[in-house]
C-alpha cells in the first residue's frame, strides 16, 4: 500500500519535473540565442545593455520599449558611463562622444530593441493607457540562425544632418518641437534603406506610433484616429468635404 502511493507521487512529480526541465530548456535555448545576437558585446555599449535587459527576461515574457529604455540607462550610468538621454540624465565619463568631445545620444536603445522583437506583435506602446506589460517578446526561432545587425540607427552622419536641417528640429508629422528621432519611414524590416529618400523625422510619440508599421498601414490608422474623432462629434461630412477638397486642391 504505502509503496503504491509512493509511487504515485513519484509519477506525478517527474511530470512536473519533466515540466520544469521543458521550460528550463527553453530559458537555456532563449539566453543562447542572446549571445548568437549579441556576440562579444562591450560593457558601455548599447548592444551590451541590451543584451543585459533581455537577459533579465524570461524567454515566454513580454516587455516594453520605455522598460528597456530606463534599464539601459540607469545600467550604464552605474556603470560610469553616459546615459543615452544624456541631458536629462547628466551622465559623464566614458561612451562615445562628439568631435568637441561632448557626449552623444545613442539612439533610444527600445527602439533598436524594437529591431529583434516579434515573436508576438499587439501594437506599439501607448503612453496614453499606462499600460506596462510590455508589447514585446523575443522571437527565438526566428533568431536562432541570426545572423544580421541589431542596430537599428543606421543612417550615415550626413544623412542625419540633411534630415534634421530640413525638418528644423520639429517632427516632420506632428510638428512637435523637441526630441526627435530619424526614423525609416519604409521599416527596414519592410526592406526600407538607410537612404535619404527613406528617412524621417519623428518625435518620440509619433514615432513610437508608427513603429515599424509599412506606410499605408499607419496612414490608414492616423486618418480613422482622426477620422474617429470628428465622426464622434457629429462632424462627419465636414470632414468629408474638407478631405475631398484637400485631395483635389491642395492643403487650405
Ligand atoms: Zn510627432
């Protein structure tokens, strides 16, 4: 009697185990797909925190741009480096810098994380909903055979100071003047270059927005936003009239 019980707790603890060791293998299997992404990776460097952000994850969890954002930064400001939203961080020390000798931004180390994401994909994050959960995941399969590059900022130097002239450090579709972001306006996951033609500037809101969303896709959802929005307030055919005139005569 007391020896068929035992073993019946046995059995149904080795499937548990048997559970435990599906899922570590799989934790395993996400870390060593972290380290074929992100070889020899150097502290101080954003592939580095990165790399250190999704090491923190679980290999099933979903994160967010702002959560790596802040990650990234608070970790290379401990490390004695400079944060990448450097001014409002005042960080100092060691990280690239300018041929003045001042630090420079990095880029916005969600966005380049945004690059390796999309084993499931639920929209860009709101920072109208709070929402903290994260619309991110790592898509392990997909790069367990990586083999390309995770940096997203791939425009030339002189592409940036072109772009950032001509937009006049505004936000080339909503107009805000402040924190900009040089944006693909093709993804290149989409197969857009880092070309002249292809580049946009954006602020952060706008562009977290659009994502990594074709173009036509985003048009279709910035006019219902705003189609929405006039439709609810009984001024439908206005906006109608005025869409109809803009197509045919220009912006009045
Ligand atoms: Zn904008």
């Amino acid at each position: 009697m007391q020896d068929a019980s035992m073993q019946e707790v046995d059995e149904s603890m080795s499937e548990e185990d048997l559970l435990m060791e599906q899922e570590s293998l799989k934790q395993e299997e996400y870390l060593e797909t972290l380290d074929k992404m992100f070889p020899n990776t150097k502290q101080g460097t954003l592939k580095y925190y990165n790399k250190e952000f999704l090491k923190t994850k679980h290999y099933d969890q979903f994160w967010s741009q702002p959560e790596a954002s802040s990650y990234c930064n608070a970790k290379v400001i401990i490390d004695g480096g400079v944060g990448w939203y450097n001014k409002s961080y005042g960080g100092k020390g060691k990280g690239k810098t300018n041929p003045d000798g001042t630090p420079t931004s990095f880029g916005d180390p969600g966005r380049e994380l945004e690059q390796i994401r999309t084993e499931k994909y639920e929209g860009c994050w709101d920072n109208k909903t709070g929402e903290k959960a994260g619309p991110f995941r790592l898509n392990i399969k997909h790069y367990q055979s990586y083999t390309g590059s995770t940096k997203s900022h791939s425009f030339s130097d002189e592409i940036k100071t072109i772009v950032t002239k001509r937009s006049g450090g505004k936000c080339e579709l909503c107009g805000h003047k402040g924190r900009t972001e040089i944006d693909h306006f093709i993804p290149k996951e989409k197969g857009g270059g880092s070309t002249l033609e292809n580049a946009n500037v954006l602020c952060q809101r706008c562009n977290d927005r659009k994502c990594n969303k074709d173009p036509e896709q985003f048009m279709k959802e910035e006019v219902n936003r705003f189609f929405n929005y006039y439709k609810e307030r009984g001024m439908e055919e206005q906006l109608r009239q005025h869409f109809t005139n803009t197509l045919s005569n220009g912006i009045s």
